[in-house]
C-alpha cells in the first residue's frame, strides 16, 4: 500500500556491502533498502522458511521451502526427482531463481485505510541455483538446513545415511545479487487526518515458542536438550 515512512538505511560502502544492481534497487522506497551483509545475514538468519521462485514451462512458480546459510551461499535441498531441483543440473547455467525472506514485526494501523501497513524485514536474492555433488560441502549444507531450524540440532540427530543422501538433491545459491528491504515506525497520515477519532499505532509482532511436546514413542529417559531449553 502506498506509504512512505522509512527507516533509516545503511549506505552501501566497501565490502561489508552488497553491490546495488538493477534488479536490487526498488522502485518505491528506495530508502528502505539496505546492502549491508550483518543485516542480510541476521534477516536470512532468523527466518525459518523462503521461498524459491523461477520459470517452470514458461509459467512462474513459488515454492516455500527449508534452507541455511553457509557464509555468503544459501542451500536448499529437495527430491532428486523434483523438477526445479533437477533443472539447476541440466548444464552450465543451472536454474535463475529468485529467493525471498520476510519476518513481519507489527501491523501498522493508520487512520486512513489507504496508509495502513507492516512494519517488517526482507531480503530477496537474485541469481543462478546450481546442484552441489561435492560429498562434503553437501554434508556442510544438509547440517547448515537443519540448525536453521534450531541451532545445534545437527549435532544431536543421525545424520543422512547412504540411501538418504542418494534420494536428496542439494542447490547452492550464491549471495551476489543480494537486498534487504526495511520499515519501522508508525503510520505515516496524512495532516488532515490527524484529528480523525480513528485509533493509529502499532501493533507488535513477534515469534513464541511454546513448551516442546514429547514424541509418544520417546523414551522417558530422554531429557529435553538444552538447546531447546533455551528458545
């Protein structure tokens, strides 16, 4: 919606910066992006879904799926049967993909409903998945997807086996084309509306964990691990 209230933005400078291209500039609020990497990073970091898009017969798809980072590379990992996942092998180019995270912070309530809008933190990566065939990096991967779902539960699940490791199919995508997108603040009405007997504000957003549910199979012996303890 249209609204124009920014937050304030890193400028992009040097390398703890993403170079801006013409696909990573907005259009519209232009000063709520930023190309700095600590804040791609924590944004990507504190997701737990993204979703992937690209170009299947000519038609545009979008898919919600588990990821992780590794530095500046981002993995995604499927079904070696799954069509996309299939295409990032088929030759050089691999597959041009757009990737998106978003984290909602609070609804943003204006006394216009033309200005009502969120307050949230994104990010969209431009560019080319390819398949990962190399043993190690896949292991690195696999870890790195499942720790974004909870930090340190790699170290405490068996790992893939054989048979697993043959059915799943891993991308890389490269963090080169690369922005977040930034609003924070409250509504931004217009003078003439200000006296209007509308309530304006925000209301915040955040994530709660709720207390972790035994498996019905579990062995009661097995305590609840601190890691999870501390979310």
């Amino acid at each position: 919606m249209p609204d124009t209230a920014t937050p304030d933005s890193p400028t992009p400078s040097g390398p703890a910066a993403y170079l801006p291209t013409e696909r990573t500039v907005p259009t519209r609020s232009k000063a709520r992006a930023s190309y700095d990497r600590e804040t791609v990073h924590s944004i990507l970091d504190e997701a737990y879904l993204c979703h992937l898009g690209f170009v299947r017969d000519g038609a545009p798809v979008v898919l919600p799926t588990l990821f992780g980072r590794v530095g500046e590379s981002l993995y995604i990992h499927g079904s070696t049967g799954s069509r996309p996942l299939r295409a990032t092998s088929e030759g050089d180019p691999g597959l041009a993909v757009c990737l998106t995270v978003t984290h909602v912070d609070g609804l943003v309530l204006a006394r216009s409903a033309f200005h009502h809008s969120m307050n949230y933190r994104s990010v969209v990566v431009h560019g080319t998945a390819r398949t990962v065939t190399d043993p190690q990096e896949r292991r690195i991967a696999l870890d790195a997807i499942v720790d974004q779902v909870v930090a340190g539960r790699s170290k405490d699940s068996r790992p893939a086996d054989a048979k697993e490791l043959a059915a799943t199919a891993v991308i890389r995508l490269d963090l080169d084309e690369v922005s977040a997108k930034i609003r924070t603040g409250g509504p931004n009405d217009d003078p003439e509306d200000l006296a209007l007997p509308y309530w304006a504000g925000v209301v915040p957003l955040a994530p709660g964990y709720g207390a972790p549910v035994p498996s019905d199979d579990l062995d009661p012996a097995v305590q609840v691990p601190d890691y999870l303890r501390a979310l």
